[in-house]
C-alpha cells in the first residue's frame, strides 16, 4: 500500500527525535520513502539520518547548508516534494508533536480519492493562554482570507501534517510559485491560498497535538513576518 507514498520530513537541529520518528515509520510503514531535508542543522541531525540511510535503503537526506538558497520550512518542504516520484506525498515535522500513526490515516485518505488529506489539532496540550489566543486569531484572519477569495479552506489551515497528491501539489505551485513563501512554515495556507474552492475533494483526520519534549521550538520573530507576506501574496 505504502509504496505509492513518500513522508518529507523538514529538519532544523532535531537530533533528540529525528530517529524515533524514522524507526517508527520504518516499523509501521513498509515501503513508504522517507525523505528529510534538513535546513542547515548545527546538531547531529544530519549525521543520525546518513547512518540510518546507510542502513536502510528507503531514506534519503537533502542538506540544504549547502546549496545556498533560501531558507525556510516552506523552501525545505518544497524541494522534498519536487524531489520524489511517488504518487502521493506527506508532510509531517520532526518534533513528535505529530503523532506519526496518524500517517496511516492520511495515506488511506489519499488511496481511497482524497486529493488532500489534513491532519487537524482536535486538541492542543501545553500551550499558554496567550499563545492560543494569538494562534485561533491569525487562523481567523487567514480563513477570513481564504473565504474573501473563495478559494480551498479546512479546519486547521496552518497544520503542518497533511497529504496531498503530488502531481496536484506540484503543478498549483507551478502556476503560483511567487505565492509561496519560502521563508515561511505554512506551505498548507499558501496551498489553500492558490486552490480554487470546491476543485479538490479535501478530508480531515482529528488527533492531540503534543507538547515538545526534545529540542527547542523554531517559532520567532522571523516567522511572523513570514506570515504576515504569506497574508499579503
């Protein structure tokens, strides 16, 4: 089933979960490609990856230190997917608050004629009330946006656990790479943005959105101005 499927993994400095994640989608799903494109981590995150890639021949790693383009979730996210082959991609991030079981549930989304499958925070553990304020008001805003537009909307616009089918993903980027901000770290929202609505069969699967144990949040200043230009593009 699996074979169909390649999981992106987006790094920055996940040396104290990037393994876990792998050896449990190595456990549970057979076949599926995993490919991590790490965006210039000082850790050893990269060196974890090469040696399980050395030991298992479906992972593939994409150093992005090198390559000296822009930086950015969206940018790294973006050259996973034009990078694979296989017929249907997911995004998940390396920090464990995506629980990766939920992985199952999107790829049987997309086999069974989703064009995009969403992973949607039915419940968030240890965020601060300040913090939640500010996420539920930007989502507004977005959604504000995005309904404004008429264009493709679901019930977490900003999750960064989703799957989508490739060929669909590569060719709204293909006719709206501008759009898409490489900086940022909502890739869905500037998909949505560029989707007209009720062109795609979209589903949703809910799941708890887990603290961080290891490693520090990447969220910042930067960040939020890269919103705010996801906002205005």
């Amino acid at each position: 089933m699996y074979k169909e499927f390649s999981v992106i993994i987006p790094t920055l400095n996940e040396e104290g979960n990037i393994s876990i994640l792998i050896n449990r989608i190595l456990t549970s799903f057979k076949g599926m490609e995993i490919i991590v494109v790490d965006d210039g981590s000082s850790d050893r995150t990269k060196d974890i990856v090469r040696e399980l890639a050395r030991r298992h021949g479906r992972i593939m790693l994409i150093d992005r230190s090198m390559k000296g383009k822009e930086r950015g979730l969206t940018s790294s996210v973006i050259e996973g997917i034009l990078h694979t082959k296989r017929g249907f991609v997911i995004v998940i991030d390396a920090d464990l608050q995506h629980p990766p079981r939920v992985i199952g549930d999107i790829a049987r989304r997309l086999s069974d004629g989703s064009d995009l499958a969403v992973a949607v925070r039915e419940s968030v553990v240890g965020w601060k009330l300040y913090r939640r304020l500010i996420s539920r008001s930007l989502i507004r805003f977005g959604e504000f946006a995005l309904w404004v537009n008429g264009k493709a909307t679901c019930s977490d616009i900003f999750s960064g656990f989703f799957g989508v089918e490739r060929k669909l993903f590569e060719n709204t980027l293909k006719k709206n790479e501008r759009r898409f901000v490489g900086s940022g770290y909502k890739v869905l929202f500037d998909f949505l943005k560029c989707t007209e609505k009720r062109s795609i069969k979209i589903s949703e699967i809910p799941y708890r959105f887990n603290p961080r144990e290891r490693g520090a949040s990447k969220a910042g200043f930067r960040q939020g101005i890269a919103l705010i230009k996801s906002f205005l593009t």
